[in-house]
C-alpha cells in the first residue's frame, strides 16, 4: 500500500522545526529591542517550470532567510515557508525579492495559552 503524505498533515511539525531552526538564525527568535515586531508565516509559491530560478532568487536576496525556509517542492507542492519578525505584513513580504512576491502571504502569528482558546470559543 502506498502511503502519501499532504503538506496540510507536515505542516505542524515543520513549523515546529522551523521556529526551532530559525531560533539559531535569528529569524524565529525575538530579536532583542524590537517588541514592536510581530512573528509572520511567511510564503510564496512558484510553478515547477518557475522552481529552480525562483530558488536562486531568494537565496541570492537573502541567504539566512532562504537557509531557514521550508520548501514543498520535492513533494510537488512548489511553496517555501519561513517564520520571521516584521512590523507588518508588507515588511515580511518584502524580504522576498521582487519577483516572488506576486502571491505571497504573511500571516500574523499568535500563541495561545489553553485558557485563551477555550475563551475564544466559548468554552468547548
């Protein structure tokens, strides 16, 4: 039996992993003296003709960042995926050089304590 595994059912631990990875690169981590950043998901896509270049690109604009994302691609899912401080959501995506931005997300990231969830959701 084959067994395929979805980026929706990775994605959990490889965020784990990442915010663990990016922690020593400085991306993860509170930088120290900007409270006023924000953690971001940050991602962008390209199509499998796109890949190689679109790599390249964001290696090239920025090593640590390109070094601290996580990539679907070899999984057919051409997406990278990296935890980052910003002021905004403008700001994250701007890391990006400017040809993988057409597309790319920045969500704001939020911890919850168990009893904030709980809260949130009326109890349940």
């Amino acid at each position: 039996m084959k067994y395929v595994l979805s980026l929706a059912a990775l994605l959990p631990v490889a965020l784990t992993l990442q915010m663990l990875a990016g922690a020593s690169a400085g991306l993860a981590a509170d930088p120290a003296g900007r409270a006023e950043r924000h953690r971001y998901l940050l991602s962008t896509s390209h199509t499998p003709e796109q890949c190689v270049d679109s790599l390249r690109r964001v290696a090239e604009k920025d090593k640590r960042l390109f070094e601290s994302m996580d990539w679907g691609c070899k999984a057919g899912e051409h997406v990278g995926y990296a935890m980052v401080w910003a002021k905004s959501p403008d700001e994250a995506v701007m890391r990006l050089p400017d040809t993988e931005r057409t597309g790319a997300k920045a969500v704001l990231m939020t911890r919850f304590a168990v009893e904030q969830a709980r809260r949130m959701h009326g109890g349940h």
